[in-house]
C-alpha cells in the first residue's frame, strides 16, 4: 500500500514531465527552441521534437509567404509631380534564428514594422528617380522589381526575404489633384476658345467668299441683262422700223391706240386739249389722219 501511494505520483510527474517536454513542428511553420530567451535549438521539419520541461520555451514562425500592407506614401518623382502610392510586399521567413536575434520578442508585428520601414524607403528611392509618367504607366513591372531588388539586401539581415512588390494605387494627392483638375479645365477651356476662334475665322471666310460670289454673280446676272434687254430694245426698234416702211398709216394708228391707252387710263383721268388737236384725229374720224386733212 504504502509502495503504492509512492509510485503513484511519481508516475503521475514522469507522464507530465514527458509530455512537456514533447512539441509539435507543423509543416506551415518553423521553431526556435529558447533557454533563457537564448536560442539552443531550431526545428525546421515538421513531426515531433524534444525540450527540457519547465527550462525551454518553444517559440513558432509561419513558415509560409506572408504579406505586408505598405500605407500610402507619398513620393516625389522627378518632374515635382507629388503622388501617394499604396503598395504590399510578399515574404518569408527563411532564417528564423536570425529573425528572433533581430527582433526580440516583438515576433511577426516587429518584423513588418522593420520590413515597413525598409519598402517605404525602397520605394521612395526608385519612384523618386523616375517620372511620373513612368509611374503612372499601365508597364510598371520593371520599377516593382527594382523596389523588390532595393529591399531584399536590407530584409536579408532580419532573416526575411522579400518575394514580391506591388503597387496597387498611384493618385495624386487631394490638394495637388484639385490643381491638377483645375489646370485640364483651364487647357480644355483655352483649348475650346481656340476651335471657337478658328471656327469663327473659317466662317467669317466663308461668309466673305459667299458675298463676293454673290456680288459677281449678280452683277454678272445684271449685265446679261442688260444686255438682253439692250438686244430686245434693238430687235423691237428694227420691227418697228420695219413696220413703219410697210404701213406708215397703221403704224401711226397703232402709235396712237398706245397714246388713248396710256393718257385715258384710270377713272378721274383728264385731259385739257384743243378740239381741234391732232390727238383726237382717230376719235374723230374712223380713217384717222387721212379723213381729217
């Protein structure tokens, strides 16, 4: 009984002293076995590992990629055309000894806060070599690597490495994009004057082209006319004539008909004439001169 009572708990301490002194390594993850915060061990494959109970402490890293929000920064390319990028990062931890050396217990949150610091410079260095054209390309390929490049030689000493590098937006800043906005209004503004002055200027050609054409047309119309009505006038003088030499009797009728016709037009006409008057020779007689002498 008493052999019992003893062996009991020893047991009891044998059974938890061996289970704490068992961890298990993930495949998605790396350990650092500590004693007294100094590192005596690293587990990089997955299964079962040993610690001394009580003594050791296990600390474990994601061994996967990871990734980093970069905040909006704002840079200064080299034509002074302020922008703010976001950007992220893909990395890993590929030594973790080096990594705990680095950042003491901070873990994962010290280590992006180190790896933030190394994109944000990064990144102002290469963006700021180059133009803003070139940033705003849709082709950005080549600065992302170079900022990728600029950034794993320094995340190499915190036992990181730095995967890949994204930008994901480049706008202008709120007070440089009013600016911005105000100045393509006022090129688009000059730019509309300017057709409208051309506009005004062709039509104005137009309009001056169209009046000297109508000017020469008329008065090419009026001399047509003119000649046309001198023409008439002439053919109608020679018939006359004509009629004259064949007929001088009817021909002074008819002269005389266009005489009444045009002196005794209307209604309150009035005519103050000697009785006796060659006007009325063809009232007067039937036969016309000739029976009057």
């Amino acid at each position: 009984m008493n052999k019992t009572t003893f062996l009991l708990p020893v047991l009891v301490l044998a059974v938890v002293g061996v289970m704490s002194s068992i961890f298990i390594v993930t495949e998605t993850e790396k350990a650092l076995v500590l004693r007294f915060g100094r590192v005596v061990a690293v587990k990089e494959d997955p299964g079962l590992a040993f610690k001394v109970p009580v003594i050791d402490e296990v600390v474990s890293y994601d061994d996967r990629i990871l990734s980093l929000e970069v905040g909006p920064l704002e840079i200064t390319p080299l034509d002074d055309r302020r922008l703010v990028v976001d950007a992220f990062a893909r990395y890993r931890i590929v030594d973790v000894k080096q990594f705990r050396q680095a950042v003491g217990a901070s873990g994962i949150n010290g280590g992006e806060t180190r790896l933030d610091k190394i994109m944000r410079a990064a990144t102002r260095e290469v963006l700021g070599s180059v133009s803003s054209n070139d940033i705003l390309s849709s082709d950005r390929a080549a600065l992302m690597l170079r900022i990728r490049n600029g950034a794993i030689n320094q995340a190499e000493g915190f036992g990181l490495e730095v995967v890949d590098v994204r930008l994901k937006r480049t706008d202008l800043p709120q007070a440089n994009l009013e600016a911005t906005f105000a100045r393509m209004r006022a090129e688009r503004e000059r730019e509309a004057a300017d057709e409208i002055a051309r506009g005004d200027e062709a039509a104005q050609r137009v309009r001056a082209l169209a009046d000297r054409t109508e000017v020469e047309l008329v008065s090419d119309a009026e001399r047509e006319a003119e000649v046309i009505r001198g023409e008439a006038d002439a053919e109608r003088n020679a018939i006359f004539a004509e009629a004259y030499g064949r007929d001088p009797e009817f021909f002074e009728f008819y002269r005389s008909l266009n005489a009444y016709e045009g002196a005794l037009k209307g209604s309150n006409s009035s005519l103050v004439l000697s009785p006796d008057s060659e006007f009325f020779n063809y009232l007067k007689s039937s036969r016309g001169a000739a029976a009057a002498q």
